[in-house]
C-alpha cells in the first residue's frame, strides 16, 4: 500500500515511511491510495469473529507485507486487550463505551497500535531514534504517554495548553517519567498543534526524526476504525440501519467510521457533533470553510478551531459537499445545552454521560429524527472520572475512583512551560 499527501505535491510513500514521517514533505496529510471494499461474507459472518480477526481484516490492506501478518496480529491483541461495549441507554439509543482502556480514553487503542508499529520499525535499530512530537487537547497526551512509556528508541514530547485540560489528564501525561516529557503552553490546543506542524518542516530538527501520535498519523487514525465494525457485531442482530453520532475536535474517528463504510460496513448515517467550536456545522450550512479559533468549553477534547481530518473526509467524497450530506450531518452544541443532557440522560436513564459523550447524544437525537427505523449509536470517548469537575457538580454524585486513574494520583506532575515555537525548538535541542 502507498500513501499519497493531500497537498499533491510529495513523493508517495510506503506505511512505514508514513508512519515514520507522520507528515508529509509538503505540510499534507497522507492518504491510503486505495481502499478495497471487503467481500460480503466477511459482513455476513462477522458475528463468528474475534475483535482481532476483525481488525486484522479491517487494517490488513493499509498495512500491506510491512509488518509480518504474525506480528501485526500480535500488535492488534496487545492494543485490544479492552472490551468496547454497546450499553444500551434508552429505546434504540446505545453508547459504544471506548474508555475501558489503560487511560480510559478512546486514543487508547490508535496509541497502542501505533507505538507497537513503530517498535517493530525500529527494532534492528540501535542508534537512530524517533522523537514523537504531539500536541494534546485531553486524551490524547495521555493514550499516548501510557502507549509509548518505555517503548525501545522513541521519545515522546508531548504539547498540551496551560490550564485547559482536567486535572487527571494532566496527571496522566505529566507523572510517567522516563521516555515521556510534557510542555504545558501559554495558550490553546491550536497553538500547540501549529508548533508541532511547524516542527515537522523544520530542516534543523531533522536529525530528531520526529513524528506525531495525533490522528494525522496514519498508525493512530486508522485503528479507529475498528470501533465501529465491534459495534455492528454486536447490533447486527437487530436488523436495522446504524446511524453513528461522534463527538468531534480533530475530527478522527469520524474520519475512520467513514473508512469503515468505505471498506463496506453498513453504516446508514454519520453525525458529527461539536461543541461551540463550529467549523464544520457552518461549512455545511453555508458551503464555505472558514475555521476560526478555538473556545474553551466543558469538552474540551472537542476544542478545534481548524480539524485536522476534515480534508480526508472531504477527499473520501472528492470535495462533492451534495454527495457528502446524504452521508454526513454536523450539529454543534453550547456547555449548557450540554449540561441539561447530562442531567436528562442520568434522570431518566440512569446513564453517566460525560460532556463530549452528552454532545454525541444531542447529535444523535437530533439526526435520527430523520432516521426513523434506525438505531442509533453516540460515542463515550473518555471515561466520566476524567472530567469529574463537570460530571460530579452537574449530577450531585460523587464517582468511584478507578485503578487506571488511582495509580496516578499520588505521583509529581513534572512539565517545562513554554510559549514559543523557539522555546520549544531550544527544549528538542
């Protein structure tokens, strides 16, 4: 399999050049050339599938004879080694639960699979060392320090904004030590993103051969996918179309659950849901793509002025917005609209939604108005506890506190604050 940058204007390269890189030469994105459809009776027979036999057919083609299919089978079971259920929250509604991973955040699963990816790389070398550069808005920092912690001849560098992510994420991406550093930034998540692009283009870091672990890393985007093919295993049974709702920052596993219907999975219908960061409602509405800065908000994994994917989606529809609506809708949503579905979902469900899993749901809600024979799915990408400053107060509960989370909470948040660009060029050295 090659890999071509959005941008046109690099050489096409191999997955593990792709993965090496992360970006391309000519600040593109890369894409999969191809995208072969799987054969039907791998859809009619899926509910007689392991979630890894699952996986391994899904990624297989994307990874190609770079990674022996004995290792890759491997790394899938060491990165799905959680279980992804669909909870049922109330009549035709479910959350696909994606937090039941070492960090409790859906990034889990890209994390793994890419730092085991990039372990088999660099397996036979002994000198030459990757630094994974990677900025963070929540999550990700996290999946990712807990992923590559210890990983053979990578370091990790992780960007996150000063004051603008919870205090276990914090935590979780701050107290690891060893291979992992943090760099808390005056500013917000698209400050730190634009510092880790304008690293990648810049020729006097080369010798860092840095690369990222946000999901405009092929190794990390990808295996999101694989979310959605366990959630229609487990619902295949019920018969009915799936409408899918994402909460949605950098606009990643609404990008891979696209991949997945091009692959052939039968997904009805694509919500994605935003916060106040809007770009991409307002694209839809008025036909123009105007990405704007980020706000704070409750969710603020979801808090993306300029959504990195978004341009994948588009070359899945080859820039036809008419063609893109039959599958797609995006709907936006302020904190407070959030809180009264966290608050009506918990009263009359019994459910716990956190803020960007509440955002899912209004999504949802709203889309399978016109979808009335459907089942709908909202996504939980982080476990409530990690937000538990919004979760607590607005549901009057006090949550249990999990191991995952327990065994960092006694540990020194160590991080260098920065500002500039230059700041961090002078931290790589």
């Amino acid at each position: 399999m090659k890999y071509y940058s959005l941008n046109h204007n690099a050489p096409k390269v191999s997955f593990q050049e792709a993965v090496i890189q992360g970006l391309a030469t000519d600040k593109g994105l890369y894409f999969p050339e191809s995208i072969t459809p799987l054969k039907a009776d791998f859809f009619e027979n899926i509910e007689n599938l392991s979630n890894e036999e699952i996986a391994f057919a899904a990624i297989q083609q994307f990874v190609g004879d770079e990674i022996p299919a004995e290792t890759l089978k491997q790394i899938i079971a060491e990165t799905l080694c959680f279980d992804f259920p669909t909870v049922p929250v109330e009549k035709d509604i479910y959350a696909l639960e994606l937090y039941h991973g070492p960090t409790m955040a859906f990034k889990d699963v890209g994390a793994r699979f890419m730092s085991r990816c990039l372990g088999y790389f660099n397996k036979d070398k002994k000198d030459n060392k990757n630094t994974v550069l990677v900025a963070t808005s929540g999550d990700t920092g996290g999946a990712v320090a807990s992923g590559f912690l210890g990983v053979q001849g990578v370091e990790v560098v992780i960007l996150y904004p000063s004051g603008k992510v919870s205090d276990i994420q914090e935590r979780q991406l701050t107290t690891l030590g060893q291979n992992i550093k943090a760099l808390e930034v005056d500013g917000v998540f698209d400050d730190c993103q634009d510092m880790v692009k304008k690293a990648f283009l810049d020729e006097s870091l080369a010798h860092h051969n840095l690369t990222s672990a946000n999901s405009i890393n092929i190794a990390r985007w990808l295996p999101q996918m694989f979310y959605f093919f366990f959630a229609y295993k487990q619902l295949k049974s019920q018969n009915r179309p799936l409408v899918f709702s994402c909460p949605s920052g950098n606009f990643g596993n609404i990008c891979a659950g696209i991949i997945a219907k091009k692959l052939g999975l039968p997904i009805e219908h694509f919500v994605a849901s935003t916060n106040v960061n809007d770009t991409v409602p307002r694209f839809l509405e008025k036909g123009n793509y105007d990405p704007k800065p980020s706000k704070a908000t409750i969710s603020n994994a979801m808090d993306v002025g300029n959504p990195s994917n978004f341009i994948r989606i588009q070359e899945m529809y080859n820039n036809d917005l008419e063609q893109f609506k039959k599958d797609f809708s995006s709907f936006s949503y302020t904190d407070e609209e959030t809180l009264e579905a966290m608050q009506s979902i918990y009263k009359t469900d019994g459910y716990i939604a956190e803020p960007h899993g509440a955002v899912g749901y209004l999504g949802l809600k709203k889309e399978l108005e016109n979808h009335p024979t459907a089942i709908g799915i909202f996504l939980e990408t982080a476990h409530p506890i990690k937000f538990l400053d919004v979760v607590e107060p607005a549901l009057n509960i006090q949550l249990p506190i999990p191991t995952q989370i327990e065994s960092v909470l006694n540990k020194e948040k160590i991080s260098t604050k920065i500002k500039t660009y230059e700041e961090l060029k002078a931290f790589l050295g």
